[in-house]
C-alpha cells in the first residue's frame, strides 16, 4: 500500500500557491507491534496552518520545510496489531462530494443504526454571548467595512462549514487566509459572522448589532481560532498566550464586542443510546 503525503516546500508570501508544496508517493512499512494503520477519511484544513507556513514567530511552531502539512483528521482503522483497536470499527461511508446537511444526515442515520441513537431536540435558557457594537457613538473597527459589491445573489452561507466561495479574493460569500495569518471574509453578513464564532468561544452567538446587508472582515489570528485544546491532562504543546483573544480583537479590528448574556437556545437531548452492533 502506498500513502500520499503533500509536504511544505518553500514558504509563501502572500496566498499560498501550488509552488509551495510537493505531493510525495511512497511505499508503506509493515504494521509493527503494537501499531496500526490508518486511511484518512476527513482532513480539518482550520486557518492557523497559514501561519505555520511562516518562520515569524506565533503561538505556534512554524512547520518544517520539507515535511508534511498536518491536521486533523476521521480516519478508518485498515488494519491494526494494537489490542486496543479493530479494523474497520465504525465506517461513514459517502459518495460524491456531499453538502454539510447531507452528510449531517448520513451522520444521523448511522449512529441510529449502530448505536440505537434516539434523540430529540428542546429549548432551554442557557449563557450565550450577544455580537453587539463595542462603540457608543456605532462606528466600526478598521478591519469591518460593508462590501463594495452587490451580493444579493451569491449562495447563501450560515456560518457553519465551509462557505459557497473558497478563497479570500471571492467578492461574495467567501473565507480564506489574509497577511500574516489573518482570516479573510467578503461578502458575508454579521449573522453569518455571529454564528462562525461560536464554535471558537464555545457558546451559541446571537448577531445583536443591528446592522443588516454584507461586509468585509478581516481578523488577526487569536488564541481562540488556533488548533483546539488538547483533553485534561495532557500537555498543551500551543502557546496560547501569544496571541491575544478573540474578545480582544473583536473590539480592536472590528470595534464590536462579545456580551454575555442568558437567552433560549435549542439542544439536542439524548433519549436513548446503546453499545454499537458488530460490523
């Protein structure tokens, strides 16, 4: 079996080009003892490898010439000499390219399937944070200007997964990397925006500024939209005091602010889950 790396070749300036990486082929060394193999299924491509593609300095290190580009990833057990793990355990299995609706509804019908999965959804008065302006007198921070262009025709993004336009010249409905590992938006509406932050702040985000039409949005990295933390207990190897914090930053580069707040909001209950069937 042979696997397929795309490693950092040289280091961009600017966007990112195909000059700057390499895809590399090579064969694969058996499975050792207590080792296993794994087939990559999803690859999280989150925008602070921007700024591991740099030799400045940031909250994380940059990545090494030559070396692959790393992420997070759902992968397949294939085969596996670690006890510990089987092959082929739990597979989702899609075809074609499907949209984040649909493979939520995939998701669904798995876990229903293997696990007995029963759920349903309530409403509950739970901590959110209201997106608001940070200003009195409602003038916006140097990084959020409405957009230039005429959007009103351009695919429809929420906030969640990845938006219709990839890349940061798309006028409309896009996201991408900007200078020094900032985040890009055009053409996106602060609802859409309001939403976005919430899974970097962990809690729902309801857009309250009472502005409406699109805006350009450019945000310098912070500490909340690097990799996520590891589990309790195990070492952090980020240094997440590097960069400032979102709640920082929005009120800086954005001049709006992030104000806690109790409101409704829906969750998901679980009514009934079992140990998942055999393959």
């Amino acid at each position: 079996m042979r696997n397929v790396q795309v490693l950092l070749k040289s280091r961009p300036e600017g966007q990112p080009g195909e000059d700057n990486f390499e895809l590399v082929e090579s064969e694969l060394p058996p499975v050792g003892e207590g080792q296993m193999l794994r087939r990559t299924l999803w690859l999280s491509v989150d925008p602070y490898m921007r700024g591991r593609m740099s030799e400045k300095k940031s909250y994380a290190a940059p990545a090494e010439l030559g070396q692959p580009m790393v992420g997070q990833t759902v992968s397949e057990v294939v085969e596996s000499n670690d006890p510990k793990f089987a092959k082929g355990d739990i597979v989702a299995k899609s075809e074609g390219n499907p949209t984040p609706p649909q493979m939520r509804v995939m998701l669904r019908a798995l876990l229903a399937e293997r696990f007995k999965l029963s759920v349903h959804t309530d409403t509950r008065e739970l901590p959110l944070y209201a997106l608001v302006l940070a200003r009195t007198d409602g003038t916006l921070g140097p990084h959020l200007r409405p957009t230039g262009t005429d959007c009103s025709q351009a695919p429809e993004w929420l906030g969640t997964g990845p938006p219709p336009l990839r890349g940061p010249d798309a006028p409309c409905r896009s996201a991408g990397p900007g200078p020094g590992g900032a985040l890009r938006f055009r053409g996106i509406t602060l609802d859409a925006f309001a939403t976005f932050l919430a899974t970097p702040v962990r809690r729902p985000v309801i857009d309250r500024t009472g502005l409406s039409g699109d805006f350009d949005i450019e945000l310098e990295m912070s500490a909340e939209l690097g990799p996520p933390p590891p589990p309790p207990g195990v070492p952090d190897k980020v240094d997440r005091t590097f960069a400032p914090s979102i709640f920082t930053s929005l009120q800086e580069q954005l001049g709006l602010r992030l104000e806690s707040q109790q409101g409704p909001v829906d969750v998901l209950v679980i009514d009934r889950v079992e140990r998942p069937v055999p393959n």
